[in-house]
C-alpha cells in the first residue's frame, strides 16, 4: 500500500496513529496540513479537514464539490495537483477528512457523516458530492456510500479499495471494527463495500474507476473489476479503465486522468440546481428521481402536445421514448411524470409553474400551457448536461434531484431580433434559434425581415420583391440572398408556436427600404435605386419611401395586409427610424404633400400605424412611430426608454451598451448583459411607469455575423439576458457564471458552439470554419505579414475597406509557409477548435503554432481532442509553440486547443498546421469559406 510514498509520510503516519485505529489531531486545533493548492484546513470531531475552494461557486444553494479520500494526514500531495486545478477551475470544490486506518468501519463511517454535515450544513455545499476514493481511501468513500446512497452524486476511484477481504483482510481490519477476526468475517457481508452495492444501484449513483492490471497491491479483479461486474447485474452503470502494465504506484496517468476529470465534473455539476434562467424560488430535498424506461407521462389533454414535445427530446441521450398517455383520476402516479393545468391562474400567471421532483415521481402544475411547457425545460436542466445529447449516451445515470420550484417571469417580453435582411439566415437556422429559444424561456423572435441589403418574405402581388431584391450580385461570381417562402413563414410561426414563442415580422419604414427600391423603383422619390450590395448606398437617392406618391401607401397596404395573414401574433414591427429624408426635400411630390400635411414623417408614420391597427396589430418600432405603440429602446444607457415609459409608452429595452449581442465581446460583455435591469429602482420608476417597462430584447444584427456564426456570436451572452428578461430578485454574477460553465456542456449536445465569456481572441469554432473571437472576420494565412494586411471578408472580395482579401480562404493547407493569424491578447482557457464534419480513427495528431519568423507561438496550452459529444480529452502540451501526440485509432470529430495562462496585449495566436495522420500519412485539410472541412475520401484498394 505505501508504494511511491515517502518514507517520512510513512513514518508521520505511524507516529499519528500509535495504539489506535483511528488517526486524530493533536489538539482541537487544526494541524498545518501542505495542501497541492490553497485552501482551508480545519478540525472537526478532532480530526484535520481540508477544502480547496472552486474558482467560483456555481448556484449558492448547491455548491458542488468532491469528497477526496486519501485519507492519511500526509495526503493530498503535489501528484493531486493536475486534477484538483481542473475541478477548481470548472467551479468545484475538492474536500475531505482525514480518518486514518478505518478500513470503512462503523466508526469511520460515523466520522465521514460528521462530516458531510458540516460541509452541506453551515458551509453551503451540495448534499450529494462526488465521492474520489484513492486507494484505502476508496474503501473508506464506498462503505459510508452503501449507507446513504441519497446522498451521493457518484463515486470514482484511483485504484480503489474496494473489498475488506482483499485489503487489508479480514485480520487486520478487525480491530477497527471492534471485533475479532472470527466475528468480522461472519458479518462482513454487512459491511463490506463490494457485498452492498444495492442501495448504490437502485439510486442511480455512476461509478467510475481506473486500475491497473498487475496491482498486486489492490489486485483489480477482486476490486474494481469485481465491482464493476456486480455492479452491472445490479442494473447499474460503472465506466472502468485499465492502464496496461500499471500497478498500484504514482504514474501520472493516475492523476492526471482527462476521463476521470469528466465523469467527476458531469456528476457533481449534476447534483446542483444549474438551471438558466435561475428561477424565483428553489426548495432542495433530499435523495432523486430516476427517469427509466418506464417512467410514463401522464398530461391533461391541453399539454398533450407538451408532454409529447418533452418526450421526444428525453429520448435520443436517453436511448428510449417515454409513452405519453392522458391523465384522469384512476392513474398510477407512482413512477411518472404528470403535467396538470389544474394551478391556479392567479397565482401562475399565463407562464408561470410548479415543479415537484420526489423519489418517486414528478409533478408539474401550471395554469397555461407556456407554464407547462417552461416547467419541462427547468425539468430538463435538472437531468445531467448529457440529456440534452441527440445521439445515446450510455453510462449516465438520468436523474433529477428531489426539490420544488415554484417561478413565474417578471417581465412578458423576453426577445431577441435577429437579422436575415442583411444576410440570410436559412429556414432551418430559424427554426434551431426558436427551438434553444424556448429552452432557455424567450419568447419574443423579432424577425428583421426587410432593409437596404434585401427583402426576405415572399409577397404574392408583388414577386419582384423577391426575385429581384431578395438577391444582390457581389460581384467576381458571388451571388448571396434568399427568402422565405409563405409556406416557410408558416413553419416558422407554426414551430415557435408549440415552443410558446410569438414571431414578430418588421417591414422597415420608411427608411431602410432600399431592396424594396431594386424592385420598384418608382417607390423612390426618383425611382434610381439599382442595386442592393451589401453596405452599397446609391449615392443618387436615399432609402426612404416617397410619402408623395400614393402608390406607396397603396403598396404599403398591400404588403402589410399579406404580413398580417402571415403572422398571427398580435404585433409588427415598422422601424421608423433614422430616416434621413433629404431627398424628401428635394422631391416635389414630398414638398406638396407636407404643405398639406406639416410633419411629413409623423403623418408617414401615423398612416402607417393605420394600416397595421387595421389587422388587429400592434405597431412596434426603433423610434419615431406614433402614440400607443411599443417603443423599443436602443440607446446606450436606457434612459431614452425609462422616459419613455414614464411617459405611459410601452417599451422593450434593446440598449446598444448591453443588448447588441452582435457587437463582440471586449464591447457587450457577458457581465454587462448580465448586469443590467430591465426596471431599476434608480430608474425612478413608479409602479404604473414599471409595468409599461414590457422587458427585454437582444439584437444580433447581420452586417457581420453570418448564419454558421450565429451561435458562437449568441452564446453565452443571450443568457445573461433571458436570465434578467425572466426576472431575479437578487443578481449573483458568480454564482451565474458557474451555471453557464455547466450550461456549455448542455448547449454541446445540442449542437451549439458558444463563443468566449470574457477574453475572446482564441475562441471556439464552428463546425467546417476556423474563427477567431473578433466577430466573423476570419484572418487568412499571409506568406509574409508585411507584404500587405490580408483578411477575408465575408464576400472574399475586396469592399473598399481598406484591405486586400483573399478567395478562397485556405486555413491549414500542410505548408508551414502558411498560418492563421488571430487578432488580441489570449486569455486562459480561451480555446481554438476545428470540428471535422465527420468522425475517422487517426493515429497521431500535431499542431504547430507560431509564425514563420517564430512570433506569436502557444508557450503555454494544451492540445485536446474530441470523440464526440463535447467531451474533451487532453492529449498533449505545448512545448514551444508545438504539440503532438499519439491516438492510436482515437476516432477524432474535433481538435481543440487550449490557452494555459493569460498573455499580454500584443501576444496574438498564430496557427501554422493542424495535422491528423492515419497509418503515418498526414491528412491535410482544405478549408473554404463556404465548405465545410471535410476528410479525404479513403484510397481505394
């Protein structure tokens, strides 16, 4: 047992545990104990604790932590250090008790419930830790397991002990247990850990282990091996691996485990209430609900649908689809989930819910079906960030923490704009932004559908709208555009519907009509409009509706009369702004009518809000629209809209400062989003002024954000606001960014890629592109920086801003000549990632960083790879600016690499090479702007 330990801890120990069984301080002070990593070390029932803090604290209500057992007074060591930096910087908490030769006796158990008392008592962390046991120490973890499986989130071992019979025998472990040899062995199927696996199964609780195969010490077939075998006929779910020639020593692949790091942070992380947006009132209990195959949902007939919806998303992790059956008064509700409208309207509200996880089964309780459906997205985020996979997950054990939440939003209006005007944003990129939009509790999707760079709704009397402005050549033989068809819009709406989303359409008036311009020209006071190129202005006329001509507002009805079939939602939005009208001063149409009429865009406006009102709508707009409609704001600070709302306007609070989610990240910071109020009380609100503050909007505009940029530009900045669109009382930053740090893992499985939380230089990819985190300006490889200042633009051509672009973009193209320069200081754990699009075996994988000349290399990171599902293993560091690796048949979907330590403001990131080989031939890829990075099709044989 004590091979790689020093001699002196050796000795230390002895010393300490003299005549007795048990080790225990010198005094009821706590003694100086080396920790790997600073932390707090305290006395408690006359023994030495320890905890090392996470970096921040996830949800106050539920830190998470491991409970690590050595426990020897000489351990944790330094060889501990890698891990415990990887759960401190994922937020979580290493702790643990030092107990001596116990060998899992009643007495050694007793002291490990002490101490899971104070540490979930007055210190605030989670109920059920993630037990580590290292070696003897996993002897002790498992025993106090068996007893209060409840309370365990799930237990991992470094060649644990497992088994009192194998170590350190029946004979030696007898005294512990105050007995004699004779009397331990007739009852020791009552207390040996592997013999009591039951409890552990019937909860749920993941094991984990990793063994060597010749430990002679802990031999693995009668430890770990033959806990994982009971284990599995128990029903219950254990991932084992087994180093090749490892015994029980101090190889760092011990402790420097990527897989056991992952299985520690899903499980702790799991036992934590990380839900986004955090809701109004959280009641933790104890022990947790398990989803199984038979687990049935029961719904009163109006949430069939909802039910349905929650069914279909539990089943790809899952591997099976849970039956969907009406609820009535005879059923069993024992092992179900149930979704009732029976709630009380007044007290829920159309969207607010009741959700009740017991042992035994779950219950949502709701007025409206938005409560039901809201309350089903909370439930989801309960199940551990895996859930949310679209292919099986196996290994996971899918349960919910027993607790009752009870939340309603504060505000009705939770939204984002996004921008398909300026670039098209496919059908399908609609429909994946409504469904992650209902997941996260929007429901406002502002479609900015018209504007200078094109119109994107098919409006049946007038075709040329689309086949004309819908499209603009860019020229070099680059065409761009599209629209959606009104049977696409009918999807749409459909789609948002059953996820509670209403769909807002804005037809921009009267400026920001230039595509409408291309199509008919004589819309324009001199009817010149040709082209809509993106950011091309027509320096003969401006972008604004002729108010002169009466076909205007002839056309004008026409359109918005299609829009309002369309869109049944009771608002549309008209623009109205930053309408510049010198040509209205110049037009002698435009003169003659504002002699009639004086104001001439007020009365534009005020017809326009006639048309609208005419459907049953509500007008919305930037600003300059008429009374008794809905202001958004977009003002820097929000004063303009807190004005405006003292002033009896309904308003949407879209400030410039904290809600422009398109500008990057060092401008709108994931902590301004987060931090601001909707409705402050330094606002000088009354309560009548408050209630006309409807909520908030994020706007991702598209003059530089294309559609497989969305997520990355989206994420995780639109969840500080539909955090604060949903309405907390008391704002805790921290314990918000430990929630998106579980948060990620949950968005990876479902498909979305998010960009950076502060520094953004390195920041994660899309899959098929390389980006950096300066907006989606991608940086091509430059042969020679100072021959000229090369970028890609979006087109690949050149569009008089000042740079020399190059089409097509070749990222790693095997000629170390060649790099990928990415602009701005690196910041730790900021990453660079390039997804495959489709997974292959490689044996060894290499990345090079750093310019020709040397400039701009990685000194400090690593070099990750992915199988799949957002699960990263580190396979290497970087020395020099270079890292490489074996697989050895690793099927690879990503490479990842990964900044160790902040650098200052002029060390940029320059990648040279990203080389997967298979079979010692070096796969290299070619990437374009608009393909995806794909693998060379195999050699034919």
């Amino acid at each position: 047992m004590l091979r790689g330990h020093s001699m002196k801890r050796f000795v230390l120990a002895a010393l300490l545990m003299g005549g007795s069984t048990l080790v225990r301080a010198a005094g009821p002070a706590a003694p100086a104990k080396n920790l790997p990593l600073p932390g707090e070390v305290f006395a408690l029932d006359g023994h030495t604790a320890f905890v090392v803090p996470g970096r921040t604290d996830p949800a106050a209500l539920a830190k998470p932590w491991v409970w690590y057992a050595p426990t020897l007074p000489g351990l944790p060591g330094n060889e501990e250090q890698w891990m415990f930096e990887r759960f401190r910087d994922a937020g979580i908490a290493v702790a643990g008790i030092d107990v001596g030769e116990s060998f899992g006796s009643p007495a050694g158990r007793k002291l490990f419930s002490d101490f899971h008392a104070a540490m979930s008592g007055p210190r605030g962390y989670s109920r059920k830790p993630v037990l580590l046991g290292r070696s003897r120490g996993g002897l002790m973890t498992l025993a106090w397991a068996a007893e209060n499986a409840d309370k365990v989130g799930g237990f991992a071992g470094i060649y644990p002990v497992c088994n009192v019979a194998s170590y350190p025998g029946v004979a030696k472990a007898a005294a512990a247990y105050a007995m004699s040899p004779a009397e331990l062995q007739a009852q020791l199927a009552a207390h040996n850990p592997v013999d009591r696996l039951a409890s552990l199964a019937k909860a749920g609780v993941p094991l984990f282990a990793i063994h060597g195969d010749v430990d002679t010490v802990v031999p693995l077939e009668a430890n770990s091996g033959l806990v994982k075998e009971r284990y599995a006929a128990l029903g219950g779910s254990m991932q084992l691996i087994v180093p090749r020639g490892q015994g029980h020593n101090m190889w760092s692949g011990f402790f420097q485990c990527q897989e056991l790091v992952d299985f520690v942070k899903t499980a702790a992380r799991g036992n934590a209430i990380q839900v986004i947006p955090l809701p109004a009132r959280i009641e933790p209990g104890e022990g947790s609900f398990r989803l199984l195959p038979g687990t049935i949902l029961l719904a009163d007939p109006a949430v069939i649908d909802v039910a349905r919806q929650l069914a279909d998303t539990l089943a790809p992790a899952t591997g099976f689809r849970l039956p969907v059956r009406p609820a009535d008064a005879s059923a069993e509700r024992a092992g179900t989930i149930e979704l009732s409208l029976a709630g009380d309207p007044a007290r829920f509200g159309d969207e607010g819910y009741e959700l009740r996880v017991s042992t035994d089964r779950i219950r949502i309780e709701a007025a409206r079906p938005a409560g039901a459906f809201y309350a089903c997205q909370t439930l989801r985020q309960l199940f551990p960030p895996p859930i949310e996979s679209r292919t099986r997950v196996e290994g996971v054990a899918w349960t919910a923490p027993v607790v009752r939440i009870e939340d309603r939003p504060q505000f009705a209006w939770r939204g984002i704009m996004i921008d398909p005007a300026r670039q098209f944003i496919s059908k399908a990129g609609v429909l994946k932004c409504i469904d992650w939009m209902g997941y996260h509790k929007l429901n406002r999707l502002h479609l900015h559908l018209t504007d200078v760079d094109g119109w994107r709704v098919e409006i049946k009397k007038y075709p040329r709208l689309t086949t004309v402005g819908a499209h603009a050549d860019l020229g070099e033989g680059i065409r761009t555009g599209g629209f959606y068809t009104q049977d696409d819009i009918r999807e749409i709406v459909a789609h948002a519907a059953r996820r509670h989303v209403v769909v807002i359409p804005e037809i921009e008036t009267p400026s920001h009509s230039g595509a409408a311009m291309v199509a008919y020209p004589e819309l324009n006071c001199f009817g010149t409009r040709k082209t809509t190129a993106l950011f091309d202005m027509d320096p003969l006329c401006g972008s604004e509706y002729c108010p002169g001509n009466d076909k205007t507002f002839e056309f004008l009805a026409d359109v918005f009369a299609e829009v309002a079939a369309l869109f049944p939602g009771p608002y549309i939005h008209v623009g109205g702004d930053e309408a510049e009208m010198r040509y209205w001063g110049e037009c002698p149409k435009c003169q003659a009518r504002q002699k009639q009429v004086g104001n001439l865009h007020g009365w534009f406006m005020e017809r326009v809000k006639g048309m609208v009102e005419s459907h049953g709508r509500r007008v919305v707009g930037w600003g300059g629209v008429a009374k008794n409609t809905v202001y958004t704001c977009w003002d820097n600070d929000g004063s303009g809209g807190w004005n405006a709302a003292k002033g009896g306007w309904d308003v949407v609070m879209s400030t410039g400062n904290h809600h422009y989610i398109n500008y990057n990240i060092d401008r709108t910071t994931l902590r301004t989003a987060y931090d601001f109020d909707p409705a402050p009380a330094s606002a000088g609100l009354s309560p009548e002024a408050r209630r006309h503050v409807l909520g908030v909007e994020a706007c991702l505009w598209g003059e530089m954000v294309p559609e497989d940029h969305v997520d990355s530009q989206t994420f995780p900045r639109i969840l500080a606001i539909a955090e604060r669109g949903w309405g907390i009382e008391r704002p805790d930053f921290d314990g918000f960014l430990g929630r998106v740090k579980t948060h990620v893992d949950r968005l990876a499985g479902m498909g979305i890629l998010t960009g950076p939380t502060f520094g953004y230089t390195v920041a994660p990819a899309i899959p098929g592109r390389v980006r950096d985190g300066l907006g989606p300006l991608v940086y091509p490889p430059s042969r020679n920086q100072n021959d000229e200042d090369w970028r890609w633009t979006l087109t690949g051509i050149d569009r008089g801003q000042g740079y020399t672009a190059i089409h097509p973009l070749r990222a790693f193209d095997g000629d170390l000549e060649t790099y990928h320069l990415a602009w701005g200081p690196r910041k730790d754990v900021d990453t660079f990632t390039v997804v495959v699009q489709k997974p292959d075996a490689f044996d060894r994988v290499r990345a090079i960083t750093g310019m020709p000349n040397g400039d701009h290399r990685l000194h400090a990171g690593v070099l990750e790879v992915s199988s799949g599902y957002g699960r990263w293993k580190e396979v290497a560091r970087f020395e020099k600016g270079v890292a490489e690796a074996r697989l050895d048949g690793t099927p690879v979907v990503a490479v990842r690499i990964r900044s160790t330590i902040d650098q200052p403001p002029l060390a940029l990131l320059a990648v040279r090479e990203i080389i997967l080989e298979k079979k010692g031939q070096s796969t290299l890829k070619t990437l374009t702007p608009l393909e995806r990075l794909h693998l060379p099709e195999p050699a034919a044989k």
